[in-house]
C-alpha cells in the first residue's frame, strides 16, 4: 500500500469516536500492521517515512484511549449501579 495514495490511518479523535467497538478494533489491528511494514521497509533502508510512523504510533494510541475509555465507561456505570 503506498502511503502518498492513501491515507486511511490518518483520522481525527471526533470522527473515530463514531466508530463501534469492532471498528476500533479492526482499525487497531490494520494500524499495527501498516506500522510494523513501515518499520520493516525503515530497517531495510527502503524508505523514509519518519512521519508516517508517527502518525500511525498516534493513531494507535487513540484507538487504544477510546477503546479504554469505553471500557471504563461500563465498569463505571455498573459499579454505580450497586
């Protein structure tokens, strides 16, 4: 996948926010993948592409956030619900 054509790991906090739990998931697992292929192509000297990996490193911690705080919503309201 050639990162100059497509940009699909690139994605502001409100519009992942929209996502459901499968979608982040997902979106998780593609992130993960996209940068362990970027960081891969960076060690065999194909290619700079310092701030895609940063971008996609951000990504993940997003998608990692908004999933932890989805869970930490639930417990919370069941733990208030005792």
């Amino acid at each position: 996948m050639k990162l100059e054509k497509d940009k699909r790991w690139k994605w502001p906090a409100e519009k992942m926010r929209e996502w459901t739990d499968a979608e982040l998931k997902t979106r998780e697992r593609e992130f993960s993948a996209q940068l362990f292929r970027l960081k891969f192509q960076m060690a065999g000297g194909q290619g700079e592409h310092v701030t895609a990996v940063r971008e996609l490193r951000k990504g993940i911690a997003r998608v990692k956030t908004l999933r932890r705080e989805r869970e930490g919503g639930a417990t919370q309201s069941q733990a208030g619900a005792r």
